[in-house]
C-alpha cells in the first residue's frame, strides 16, 4: 500500500466560506467576526516582551513564518503618534475580499492590534484599522497597510 503524505489544502474550502460568510453575515460582521479570529491567533501566539520596534518587528516577523503568513514592517509616527504596519504577502482566500483578494485583512487588524497592545508603552485607548488609501486598489495587494493609534488626543 501506498501512503501520500501530502498536507491538506484548505484553500477551496476557505473561499466557499468566505462567499458564505458574506452572502449571510455581511461585510460588517464577517470584518468583525475576522478581527476577532486575530485577537485569537495572536493569544495562542505571543512574541516576547520588546523595548524596541525593531526588535518587535524581528519577534513578530519570527511568529508570522512559523505560520506561513508573510512578514511584516513597523514603522512609528511620532507626529501622528501612530505605528504604521506595512504587512507584505497576506495569504489570500481566491478572490473574495475587498478590493479583490484581502479577505483575510481583518484578520490582521486582530492580530497585530493584540501583538502591539501586550508590548511595554502600548496605549490604553487604542485603534487598529487598515489604511486603504496607501494600498494599491487597482491590483490584487500584495500589501496591507494598517495604523495603530490613539483614540484621542492628548491636547483634549
């Protein structure tokens, strides 16, 4: 007898899903519903505590290739008093999603706004949300671009 040992490929069964989801739910609640599946990934999967961004960008980059997931940069923005999150290679789900292939980017906003928050100096009142205006719409992303910031100023 002969015995394939081949891994099984979730892919079809992902994207039936997702069509699923979204016919049934909504985009609202499915984006909610994916935020919430990160915040659980990231809970399972934690990087160490880091005293600086290059140093989480490494942790967080480590994490990511155990799970075939990309990588990922952080860049701060002081002025804006925001960590801009520039996440390379997102696995796509066909074609569901938009734009076209990002289903999955909600995904993201759960787990790197609980990967970010479990750091030293993270803020108490905090957003995490895709930036679409600095992803190329027009193409299927290879790139997502998310913000983690304040909720409010400190001037308030």
């Amino acid at each position: 007898m002969t015995t394939f040992n081949a891994k099984p490929d979730f892919s079809l069964f992902l994207q039936a899903l997702s069509w699923e989801i979204d016919d049934q739910a909504g985009i609202e609640v499915r984006n909610d519903l994916l935020r919430e599946v990160g915040r659980g990934m990231a809970g399972r999967l934690q990087p160490p505590l880091c005293n600086t961004i290059h140093q989480l960008q490494i942790e967080l980059n480590a994490l990511l290739g155990m799970i075939n997931w990309g990588y990922v940069k952080l860049d701060l923005l002081a002025e804006e008093q925001a960590m801009r999150i520039v996440h390379e290679d997102l696995p796509q789900v066909g074609s569901a999603g938009e734009p076209s292939g990002t289903w999955l980017a909600p995904v993201l906003e759960g787990l790197y706004g609980r990967w970010i928050t479990s750091q030293p100096g993270a803020f108490g009142d905090y957003v995490v949300s895709r930036d679409i205006d600095a992803e190329d719409l027009n193409s299927v992303p290879t790139q997502t671009v998310i913000l983690y910031m304040r909720t409010r100023s400190n001037s308030n």
